[in-house]
C-alpha cells in the first residue's frame, strides 16, 4: 500500500537500529546517577516506558529498567506520581 513503511525501514537499518546504546556515538553503559537521562525513559507519573516506545534494544532496555531501580532505591527517581 503504502511507501512509507519501506523507506523507514531502510532508514532504520543505516542507522543500525533505534537503540540509543547501540549507537556509535552513545556512552558504553546505562548510569543510574544520570537521572536526568533516565527520566527520559519515564512518564510524569515515574512509569518507565517499554521498549517499543523506547526503542531501545532488549539488552539495554533491561539494563536501563536496572539503572532506574538502583536510581529508585537510592532515592535520585520517584516510584511513582509527582515528587
Ligand atoms: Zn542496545
């Protein structure tokens, strides 16, 4: 039907994927003292979004969801609604 899903296709393989840890540029590992990065993973009620929305690959998306449990934890991220 149509065209556009085939070009974005294209696209998203030059890219090498949407995972932002895979890029070449990206830091080599998730931060859990990086709140400000995390919170882009989150919701304004503190609900981490999955990983088709993400689009962060499986073993990042695992990596970061560990990352806001220790940043959880430790007190730098809510668990859930406004702070
Ligand atoms: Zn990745």
């Amino acid at each position: 039907m149509s065209s556009d899903y085939g070009r974005e296709k294209q696209d998203f393989h030059l890219n090498g994927g949407r995972c932002r840890y895979c890029a070449k540029n990206a830091p080599p590992t998730v931060d859990y003292k990086d709140v400000n990065n995390l919170q882009k993973f989150m919701s304004p009620q503190g609900k981490l979004f999955d990983r088709k929305r993400l689009g962060n690959c499986a073993k990042h998306q695992r990596a970061v969801a560990r990352a806001v449990k220790r940043a959880r934890f430790l007190g730098l991220l809510r668990y859930s609604g406004k702070q």
